[in-house]
C-alpha cells in the first residue's frame, strides 16, 4: 500500500476505535465506518502493490457483519485490522517523476533506476511539455522526449493520461532549466496545494551564482545544485522549509563513470579511423532566447550559420579533424533542419538525446556553456567556450576556463590541440568542485538519501509507531 493511503487508513481506524470508545454506536456513526472500510477495500483491489490475505480477509467480513456487531467487537475487530495493518502490509513511497525535455532524462534515469533497486519506492515517470499545454507554446521538445523514452524502452505515463486525483503520490520530483517558477499544471491547480506536500525540485543550473538570479532568498553555498522546493502547504505534516543543499548533480556522475573507465560506451561507426591522427571536437551549440526565455528563431537560425561556417574552414584548414556537432535539442526543430543537409564530410551530426559517445570519444570540447560542457570538464580534456557575453561569466568558475571573443581565436585554440594536445589539458580544480560539486559518482545516492531523510523526518511518528519494520528499511536506503 502506497505510504499516503496507509497513513490515512491506519489514522481513520484509530479515530473510529476511539469514537467506539467514548460514544454510543449509532446507524450515522455506522455509515461512518463503513465508508471507511470500503475506501480501503476499493483501494486494495486498485492497488498494484501485493497485499497481505489476511488484511483482506478481514475487511471481508467486516463490511459483510458490521452492521450485526456490537460496539465492543466491532472495537476488536478494527484493532485487528490495525495490527495486521501495521505488522503485515507492504509500504511503498510512491514518487512522481517527471519529465520535461531530453537532455533532463539522462540523469534524471540515473536516479530513476537507483531508485528502482528498492522495493520501499514505487517510481513513477510522467513525460510532459517543456511549456504545459494550454498555458505557453510548446518549445517542440516533447516529441524528442516521447522518440527516446521509446527506444529505450522506459515505461511511461504521457501526461494526458495522468490521472493525479485518482493515485495521489506521496513525492513529486521534476527539474525545469531557468523555469523555477513554472510547475505542471496539475501542480499549478489550487485545489492541490493542500494535498502535495512534498515537492522536490532539481535545479539545473551550472553555479551557485545562477541559482541566486532565479530566486534572492537563496543563500549562497558550496554544491547548490540541488533545491527541494515546497509551497505553504500544511496538510499532514510542517512544512518541509525552503531548500536543502546537497552535493553534486547526477550529470557528474555520469561523466565520474565515463572518465573513470567503470562505464563502456560503444564508439559510433562513423566516429571510427586512424586513431593516431584524427583528433575529434565535440563542437555544442545552443539557442538564442528572447527575455521572455521563448526561443528566437531568427536569432537562433543566424548563429547555427555562423557555426557552421566557422566548422566548415576548420575542416578545410585541418585534414585531421572530426567534428562531432551536437547542438542542443531546440536546435533541431523544423525552422532549422535545412541548414544540416550540406555538412563537411569532416563533420558527423549527433542527434542522439545521450550525450554518453560524444562525451567519451571526443578529445576535445567547442561550443557555449551549457551542461556539455560541465559533463565534459572532469575528462581534463582541452575545452574552449565562446559565444558568451561577459555578464554570464563573471563567476570565480570561469577565470580558469579558456574563452573565445573573437573566431581567430577558436582557430588558435584547434591548431593547438592538433599540435601540442598535452600543453592544452585542463586540470579539475577545488573551485571546480565548489561549482559543480565533489565529481565523486555519489550525487545520485546523496539526492535518495535527501528524500529519504527528508521524508523520514517528516513522518518519523506516524512510522515508528506503525510500522518499526519500515523504518529500519528507510535507515538501511540512507547510507549511499
């Protein structure tokens, strides 16, 4: 049984014992626990999680002989179904994932299949809009959501079919990219405010000098990259206050088990060559937004050309170059699939929503600052970012990075890789771990070990009274 239904069930049945206690049974008071009875029948039999024969056995017979029982054993009766409750059902935290572009499922499938090696989880992945439906224009991401989650194979809930009312969970994970202030819009529905008590929110930022733009209440911290948000909600439980920090982003995991040799990933064919002289870039770009953060099309359009002019007299100055181009998804919509159709044949276009290949055969990084380029920074690798104003770069982390102001400089940086690759590596440093955190492979496990703490602190009355069994499976979740 999901946590939210147990909890509620195990609290209505210690009311109606109480009630049975102090007042006289009436035919009102009757109808009251019968109502109860049913609700946890009906949700047992809804219920996908095993449940105990014997709890099920006894609603049986007590919405058949309620009516014929006397108070007092009608009383023993709700407390036998109470201890079965507590001593035999299975508990599950149910969380509602979602999900709202490409780029976001990788890691977030990290926490998703750490998540599914416990059995006290029942994880759920919704897929929806980068801009709900109905509210804002689509950004045309969805569709390359719903193309990958299809071909490999993840099971879904499309969010038109999400029926929030009808199997509430008890915790709601979601990440939006500079769009803190946009929820799904169920979670934008007031009538859910005083049911969703708990929802967590994945920054995907790059500093902790972004995470201040979005929202001045935040103070500033080593390892900002996760905040768990919540409204004012109070039904249940306190609220769970405004932010826990914890260390690390599951992007740098992933990058932790590239560059540590405990991840394979197989080489695309046409990546393949003499490996002594190819050097290969992978060479990122990303859109131009309005203020608005919709895309600018034009703008956008323009600077795909103007990248692809410069790769078009790198690969005429140097025989010995790949480019694995790797635009960022909103790079890939119709407005723009024509400027692709002439690329150099020294150019492969990577199209694939997992950056793991070009993350681990590359050499060599090109492009803006985005999540790329931080998955990419713990290789040492020669990276160079250009494209960016000043005002975007005004942090401590990007003293120690190369940039480009001008295009004879990205020229200068590729003829220096090809020539003296060793002098242009870029060492990890402490600041570097301050920005991004510890790059250690555990982020994932230190986000679960959040939620579990969070959610354990929270509850910690209701489960340790209830359920001693659960609560040491929580602990045992807790050590990554």
């Amino acid at each position: 049984m999901h946590y939210r239904f147990y909890k509620i069930f195990i609290q209505d049945l210690k009311a109606a014992g109480d009630m049975l206690r102090r007042v006289p049974l009436t035919p009102t008071r009757q109808l009251w626990i019968k109502g109860i009875l049913e609700d946890m029948t009906q949700k047992i039999l809804e219920d996908v999680i095993e449940h105990s024969n014997e709890i099920y056995n006894e609603l049986k017979f007590l919405l058949a002989n309620a009516p014929k029982l006397s108070a007092e054993s009608l009383y023993e009766h709700i407390q036998k179904l109470i201890v079965l409750l507590q001593q035999k059902e299975i508990i599950r935290i149910r969380l509602d994932v979602f999900l709202a572009r490409p780029v976001s499922v990788t890691y977030f499938l990290r926490i998703y299949s750490e998540l599914r090696e416990f059995t006290q989880f029942d994880v759920r992945l919704i897929a929806l809009d980068y801009h709900p439906t109905g509210i804002y224009q689509s950004s045309g991401q969805y569709d390359q959501l719903i193309d990958f989650l299809g071909r490999i194979n993840v099971e879904y809930i499309p969010y038109s079919e999400y029926r929030i009312f009808d199997s509430l969970p008890d915790m709601i994970f979601y990440s939006f990219h500079g769009h803190s202030y946009i929820k799904p819009l169920h979670l934008q529905h007031t009538t859910l405010h005083p049911i969703i008590n708990r929802i967590m929110f994945l920054e995907y930022t790059l500093t902790p000098a972004d995470i201040l733009i979005y929202d001045s209440s935040y103070s500033l911290s080593p390892f900002t990259w996760l905040q768990f948000r919540t409204s004012e909600f109070s039904y249940n439980s306190v609220s769970w206050g405004p932010q826990d920090v914890v260390t690390g982003h599951p992007l740098l995991d992933i990058s932790h088990d590239i560059y540590s040799g405990k991840l394979n990933v197989a080489q695309p064919v046409e990546w393949r060559g003499n490996e002594e002289q190819i050097t290969r870039f992978v060479w990122n770009i990303t859109p131009n937004l309005h203020a608005d953060t919709m895309i600018n099309v034009h703008g956008t359009r323009e600077k795909i050309k103007e990248n692809l002019r410069l790769i078009n007299r790198i690969c005429v100055q140097h025989s010995s170059v790949l480019i694995i181009l790797r635009p960022h998804p909103l790079c890939y919509l119709n407005d723009f699939q024509d400027l692709y159709n002439n690329l150099h044949n020294q150019v492969v276009l990577d199209r694939n929503p997992n950056a793991l290949p070009a993350l681990t055969y590359a050499d060599a990084y090109i492009g803006d600052h985005g999540s790329l380029y931080m998955q990419f920074l713990p290789s040492e690798r020669p990276a160079l970012i250009f494209n960016v104003s000043p005002h975007e770069c005004n942090f401590v982390f990007w003293t120690q990075t190369r940039m480009a102001s001008s295009s004879q400089s990205i020229f200068s940086f590729v003829e220096q890789v090809v020539t003296d690759y060793d002098s242009m590596k870029r060492q990890v440093t402490e600041i570097d771990k301050y920005c991004i955190g510890p790059m250690d492979g555990k982020s994932s496990q230190r986000i679960i070990a959040a939620m579990l703490n969070k959610f354990y602190k929270e509850e910690n009355l209701v489960i340790q009274k209830n359920s001693p069994l659960f609560t040491d499976a929580l602990l045992e979740m807790e050590r990554p």
